[in-house]
C-alpha cells in the first residue's frame, strides 16, 4: 500500500507533452495526400505550417480531428503542418502522469476513425517515404516538479545524462523502424550516437532558450517514433532519470 501510494504521488509530479507526428495516405495507393500518383511535390521547404491548397494537404481532416478530441475532452493543445507535405502533427499536453499515455492512444483513435470517414489512411510508420524527406517522430516533452523549480536546470542536466548512459536500452524501446528515421539527418540525431543540445533540433535531446535562460522548465526527447507505445516511452524517462541508478 505504501509503495502505492509513493508512486501516486510521484506520477503527479510528471508533466509530459507530447508531438504526435502522422502522414495522411491516399487510400488503395499508399501515397501521401496531395502527392502527385506515380511522382513527387517540390521539395521540402513552405510546407511547414504551410497554409494554401498548395501546401497544405487534407486540412479538413486535421481540423475535424482537433474538434472531436476537444469535443472527447482530450487535453489537446495544438495541431500544425508539417515538413513533408502530407505529413502532420498535434500535441497533447500539458498531461499528468500516465494520463498522457491515455491521450494520445485516445487521440490516434479519433484519428483512424475520422480518416475512415474522409476515405483517407492516416500512417504512423516513422519514415513513410525513403528518400530526402522528413521522417515522423513522437517528440516527448518532459519534467518533474525539481525541474521546474529554482535551480532546476542542474536537475534537467543531471537527468539527460542518465539518459545518455541508457541510450540503447530507450532506443530499442522507442518505436518500430526507428533506424529508418533517425539517421542524423532531416532534424535528427543519428541513432547510435547520444547528443544533446539548447535549441538543436538536431540533438538526441533538446532543451529550450527559455528553460536555459529561467534556469529551469522541461527538456524534450526526439528520438521516439510516431509508432512509439506512450506507456512504455512516457514510463521509462521517468523511471532512468528519477529511479534508476546508475
């Protein structure tokens, strides 16, 4: 009972935010939304929060997806284009503890059904397209009340370090087909290498200017895949940087 309790009041401390990234297919052809059948868009560069019928592929899907989670009562907190064009995203959190797994499985729910309503294929596969094109993560943003307080950057350091001695242990856990993704290329780091950095997006771990520069707040994991189990990555993070031992 008391070890019950210990992790109750532990797993309220955990706040978590996480960006579920995901690739709209055309349906019967497994070719991202908008993209020519048999070719390819120009290359990556305005898609980015693009607006314009040019840019910004199956809109009316991703706007009815963000209704009816605020409609569920999903703690959703934003949705975006992303940077291969077909591609998107939307954030669930701030999320307390396991609730943030609970969202998100929620949320790629109501997805696959409003995909299955506008006759499209929503994909989670962490690079659908090889090539010179953006793969898709889960990007988990991460901290404890320690780390939110005064000197709460010291706490964030010490925490992404544990985490760099576990690097294999979180990859192998972090989604199916992750090698495809992380390369070192396209806004990643390269999956045998552990790195982090203040606003790299190429790092295995990011920390903001603003967490920098308060000395305290959050710090952001990219490695996991948009395929990622929520449970499994939210979990983990917090057992290697509050639990383990190294």
């Amino acid at each position: 009972m008391m070890q019950q309790k210990f992790s109750a009041t532990l797993m309220l401390l955990l706040r978590y935010g996480i960006e579920q990234e995901y690739t709209l297919l055309q349906k019967d052809v497994n070719w991202p939304l908008g993209w020519p059948l048999g070719g390819f868009p120009g290359p990556q560069g305005p898609y980015y929060c693009g607006v314009g019928a040019d840019k910004a592929y199956g809109r009316d899907i991703v706007d009815a997806h963000y209704k009816a989670c605020v409609y569920a009562g999903i703690n959703i907190s934003g949705i975006n284009g992303e940077v291969m064009p077909g591609q998107w995203e939307f954030q669930v959190g701030p999320s307390v503890g396991i609730s943030a797994g609970d969202e998100v499985w929620a949320a790629r729910y109501i997805l696959e059904r409003i995909t299955e309503l506008a006759g499209a294929i929503v994909s989670f596969d962490p690079k659908p397209i090889p090539g010179d094109w953006n793969g898709a993560g889960a990007h988990t943003n991460y901290s404890t009340k320690s780390m939110r307080e005064e000197g709460g950057y010291e706490v964030i350091k010490k925490a992404i370090e544990k985490l760099g001695l576990r690097h294999k242990e979180h990859i192998a856990a972090y989604g199916k087909g992750n090698e495809r993704r992380l390369t070192g290329k396209h806004e990643t780091a390269d999956i045998n290498t552990f790195s982090w950095g203040v606003a790299n997006r190429g790092s295995s771990v990011r920390v903001g200017r603003d967490t920098e520069k308060q000395g305290k707040g959050y710090f952001e994991d990219r490695r996991p895949a948009s395929n990622m189990d929520p449970y499994v990555v939210t979990s983990m993070i917090a057992e290697t940087t509050i639990l383990w031992k190294p």
